[in-house]
C-alpha cells in the first residue's frame, strides 16, 4: 500500500495504471470521479455496494459491504491472487467500457439544458 498525499496529474496516471486495483470503501458518495479515473487507466475497481456508486460502476466493479472488514479484504484477495487474471482482465475490460458512457462533452450538454431550461422560471 501507497501513501501519498497529492499527487500530480502525471503520478496520479501512473499509479492508476500499475495498481493492483483501485479501493473505495465509502459509506455515502457523490458522483465518483475516481473510479472512472481508475477505471480509464485500467485499473480493476473495488467498491462499497451502495447506489452512487453502483449506478457509475454498473458491471465493471467487484462490490463490497463498507462495513464488513472481511468482505473487503476477500474480495480484494480474489485480485491480487495471481491465479485469477481472468477476472482482473473482465474487471479491465468492462471498466474501459463503462468510462466510455462519460464524458465532459455530454456533462457540459446535459448541464446547459438543466439550466436553459430554468431560465424561464
């Protein structure tokens, strides 16, 4: 495990992309902009199962009770155990195919149709 308090954009990409896997034990969760991150750069994502975060993740995530220390831990020994590569590459797979529902373009689209449609309030 890596501590490293901030990082730079270019150290954030690499330690997405030579992770084991990207952890998020959260009890409660916005939008969830670092399991995309993880999940573009290719790395597998493990997950509170809450819906914030389900509903970003969909598939492309191994989901786990935040309050159940054992859980977390099992789950996160079916990844790094190094006879499993073939979930590690679903878990990949799905993830590249999940961060292609996003995007700035369309968040900044549906965004100024909120607003417009405000305006004539």
């Amino acid at each position: 495990m890596i501590f490293t308090g901030e990082v730079d954009d270019s150290k954030l990409a690499w330690l997405y992309s030579n992770a084991s896997c990207f952890i998020l034990p959260s009890f409660m969760e916005g939008f969830g902009l670092p399991l995309l991150e993880a999940m573009s750069y290719g790395c597998p994502v493990f997950a509170s199962n809450i819906p914030a975060v389900r509903e970003i993740c969909d598939q492309a995530c191994i989901y786990f009770d935040p309050g159940n220390e054992e859980d977390i831990k099992d789950k996160i020994i079916q990844i790094i155990n190094c006879e499993n590569r073939g979930l590690r590459k679903k878990l990949i797979e799905l993830g590249h195919q999940q961060t292609n529902k996003y995007s700035w373009e369309t968040t900044v689209k549906e965004t100024l149709q909120v607003y417009e449609s405000c305006s004539g309030l």
